[in-house]
C-alpha cells in the first residue's frame, strides 16, 4: 500500500520523513508546493500544489490538499516531519477525517505499532493506532535521510479545491537574525543560567565566532530576557543536531535535552558537579565558565595564528 509524505519548502527534516516513509515498504508519493527532485529519495510521484491560497503557509489549506490527495492515492500511510508546521497540519489532516495522529514518531511496525518519543524525549512510548489509515510525524533528528539508487520521480501537477472557509496567512514579520542559524550550524555554544547576565554571552559569542558556530541558550535565559526566543535550544525552542554542541552553564533540564540531543557530541562546562546535563554529556569541564571559556579561545587562536 502506498505512503503519501508531506514535503515542507526547504525543510531537511522532510528528508528524514521521506527516509522512514520508505520504510513502510509501498510506493511513496510526495505532496510539495514547489517543484522539488525528490526520485534519489524513493519517491515515485511528486504533487505539486497549486493554488492561489497556497502563496504562503496555511495550516487549513495544506491539510486540505493531503486530504483530497488521500481520496485520489488511497495511501495506508500519511507522513511528515515532526516540524512546528508537520505536527500542526496533520492534526488538522486527524481532525478533517475524525482519525487519530502519532506524533513525534522513530520509528512504524507493519502491525500498526509506533514507537514515539514522548515527555520531551526522557522516554519512549510503544503504541499503536488503531485506524486503517496511519497519520504520523517523524521525530526531528531521529531518522536518518538516506538516498536510494531511484530514478526520477514523477511529477504532476494537483489543483485542490480550496473553499473560502480556509483561513489565509495575511503576512509575516522577518526575524532580524545575524551569522549562522541554529539549525544549520554545525557548532553551537550555548549558555544557560550560569552565563549570570546578557553580557556574559559576549564570552560564547567570542569562542563561536572562532568556532564558525551559532550560539544558542536555554529557556530560562529567554525568560530572563538576555537573548531573544530564537536562540532557544529547547522543547520549545530551536531542535538542532550540530557535529558539537558546547553547554555552558545549562543545568539540563528534559525540555533542554530534547532540543540537543541530536548532537553528536556534548561537551558539558559547569561549575556543578552534580548538573543533569552531565549524564547526557560526551565530555565535562567542571569548574568557573567565565575562566574555562575564555580559556579555551585563547587556545584557539594558538592554534589558528
């Protein structure tokens, strides 16, 4: 039976849904709102949306092309990333067809079981959905996207048919962002509490600059108002996967964890010995970060002078 995987403009995370789709054993078809080569994926035929409430992302809309695309494939599954967006339009999708949704899933048994990563990924919930049609996101970072030796894939142009009704993006507010994204970034230096004030990131912005890497922080360093919402590493922040990503100060709160431990190594300074962020950590400093960091640049620039 066939899979019908939402792919979201430019999102790598599509990939990784794309990645466990193919796992699900039948043909894979792809719903896009922009042209997209997607055959080195395994994807066999690729929808291309078109339709003037389909300029900018709504919710309502999109959920309404999957829908009128599952009548016409008559797929067993409906997959897409575990994204803010994914998450948002298949509930919708759940909602639309009275069905239910598995979110944040690693990893669908041909029976119907799910394995999902729940409470901010402290555990692992096996379930299974009772439901002939499966509506499922893949959790960010917990699949690798792979390539198969696929052709090219089919592509067809799909004109849905969009009431009035579906609620439209009127504009958008740019975020004002400087160097490198969180979630590109193959380095993040990241501080939490023990940074001790907004000036205390001019330290990890010194070491990231040298790093080439993003600088990232906790919730509770938003909350306090020393960086803005968008450097949040977090459950409800920025979920990244860098090569290494540097914690300075981060107590390693679950909701934290959730959003690094896609990283391939943890390096760990804090002052307390006893942090949480230890037990998840591939390497510790224990000690004062205001002397251990600038430490650690001035090695650096030895290195690089």
């Amino acid at each position: 039976m066939s899979v019908l995987v939402l792919v979201e403009p430019a999102e790598e995370l599509s990939l990784q849904a794309l990645s466990l789709a193919r796992g699900l054993g039948g043909p894979v078809h792809a719903l896009a709102f922009e042209a997209a080569e997607l055959g080195a994926y395994g994807v066999e035929t690729v929808h291309v949306a078109e339709h003037d409430q389909l300029s900018s992302y709504a919710p309502g809309a999109w959920a309404a092309c999957l829908d009128q695309l599952v009548d016409r494939i008559q797929p067993g599954a409906v997959v897409a990333a575990g994204t803010n967006r994914g998450n948002e339009v298949l509930a919708h999708l759940g909602a639309r067809r009275d069905l239910p949704f598995a979110a944040n899933c690693t990893a669908v048994g041909s029976d119907g079981s799910v394995t999902r990563v729940r409470w901010g990924g402290s555990l692992l919930e096996e379930a299974r959905i009772d439901s002939d049609l499966k509506i499922i996101s893949v959790a960010p970072h917990m699949v690798e996207a792979t390539t198969v030796n696929g052709g090219t894939a089919n592509v067809e142009s799909f004109e849905p048919d969009l009431g009035e009704e579906v609620v439209r993006v009127s504009g958008h507010e740019d975020t004002v962002t400087a160097g490198i994204s969180l979630a590109e970034a193959k380095v993040v230096v990241s501080g939490g509490r023990g940074v001790g004030s907004a000036d205390g990131f001019g330290i990890l912005e010194e070491l990231a600059g040298l790093l080439n890497a993003a600088v990232g922080c906790s919730r509770v360093v938003t909350s306090a108002g020393w960086r803005p919402h968008t450097d949040q590493v977090g459950q409800t922040g920025t979920k990244v996967a860098p090569d290494l990503y540097i914690a300075c100060g981060i107590s390693g709160a679950t909701q934290h964890i959730a959003g690094c431990k896609g990283a391939k190594k943890i390096l760990a300074i804090n002052s307390d010995r006893e942090a949480a962020i230890l037990a998840n950590a591939d390497y510790a400093v224990i000690g004062d970060l205001a002397e251990i960091v600038p430490a650690i640049t001035a090695e650096l620039r030895k290195a690089q002078s």
